[in-house]
C-alpha cells in the first residue's frame, strides 16, 4: 500500500516561510500527478498546488506566494510558501495519482500556523 508522509508544519509569524514535504513510498518517476491542499476548520478541503504532467496551477489566494516542486530521486514533492499569512493557517495534505483513472493517495496532514 502506497503511502504519502508530509512534514515541516509549523508555526510561525505573519510574512514567515515554510517548506512543506511529501515523501511517497512508491516512485514518483511516472506519476499522473501530484499536490497539495489544505483544510482550515470549519472550512472544506480545496486544492492548494497541483503538478499534472508538466503543468502546475495555484490557488489564487497562494499565487505569487507558494511554490510546488518535485525530487523524482527522493520521491518527494515539496510546497514551499513565502510571505504567510494568517489565512494559510489550516491542516496541509499531499495528494497523489498514478494514472488518470486511479485511486488516489492522501497523506495525513500537517498542521500550519500563522500567527503572532
């Protein structure tokens, strides 16, 4: 069974930076796609940063701020976002799929805090 494990969470201060990890247990060489989304409480869960193929989009709240990218020798896919604020504060997840039509793989979550 595949599995995503997400790392780096934090918290930290208004216009501070953190780099999140997704590391997968399976080999991200040909994956379909990957990315992040966050939940904040009471809020559901939406689509942060996605890499599909060669293509990345971003929330349009994060544009400008967050970066998505990928070690495929690591198998590891990061999210590293600038300039926070503190309505990035929400649980992150890493997503994955292997194809168009599979399954996809969620990590467990890491807690992100912005705040003074």
């Amino acid at each position: 069974q595949v599995q995503l494990v997400e790392s780096g969470g934090a918290l930290v201060q208004p216009g501070g930076s953190l780099r999140l990890s997704c590391v997968s247990s399976r080999s991200i060489s040909v994956i379909y796609g990957m990315g992040w989304y966050r939940q904040a409480p009471g809020k559901q869960r939406e689509a942060v940063a996605t890499l599909t193929g060669g293509s990345t989009n971003y929330a349009d709240s994060v544009k400008g701020r967050f970066t998505i990218s990928r070690d495929k020798a690591k198998n590891t896919v990061y999210l590293q976002m600038n300039s926070l604020k503190p309505e990035d504060t929400a649980v992150y997840y890493c997503n994955a799929r292997w194809s168009p039509f599979g399954v996809a793989v969620w990590g467990q979550g890491t807690q992100v805090t912005v705040s003074s």
